[in-house]
C-alpha cells in the first residue's frame, strides 16, 4: 500500500502533467442545471492546481453570483 507521501506525490505529479480540467457548476438558466466546460490549467512549483478562467464565462457568472470565488 501507498504511503500518504507517495499518494500526495501522485496527485501532484497528474496536476503537473494535466492540460485541461472539467469546471462544473449549476447553472444560472434553467437554474439548477449542470453546467460544465474544458478549462485550461496549469500547476505551480508546489503542484498546486491552477484554473485559468474568464470573467465573461457562465461558470464563472455562477460562481461570482454565490460569493464563492477565490482570486489570486
């Protein structure tokens, strides 16, 4: 079995190697349907994910409108 280091170590690893996600949230109209699309990503040194979105998406319109975005 894998230790927590090298589970971790994994996880980082598929991060750095990833080009594209899957960014879902619920839709504004209808309301409440699943609304999902390809973003691109990156990775930083640390292997922390990082979405590159734009302000003009509805998943972002979405999420803006909940107060849940975190913005770096």
């Amino acid at each position: 079995m894998a230790t927590r280091s090298e589970r971790a170590e994994a996880v980082r690893k598929l991060v750095r190697e990833a080009h594209h996600g899957l960014l879902s949230t619920a839709g504004l109209e209808p309301a409440g349907i699943p609304y999902g699309s390809l973003v691109p990503v990156a990775s930083t040194e640390e292997g922390l994910p990082l979405l590159l979105v734009s302000h003009l998406a509805q998943r972002c319109v979405c999420t803006l409108s909940l107060g849940t975005r975190s913005v770096a």
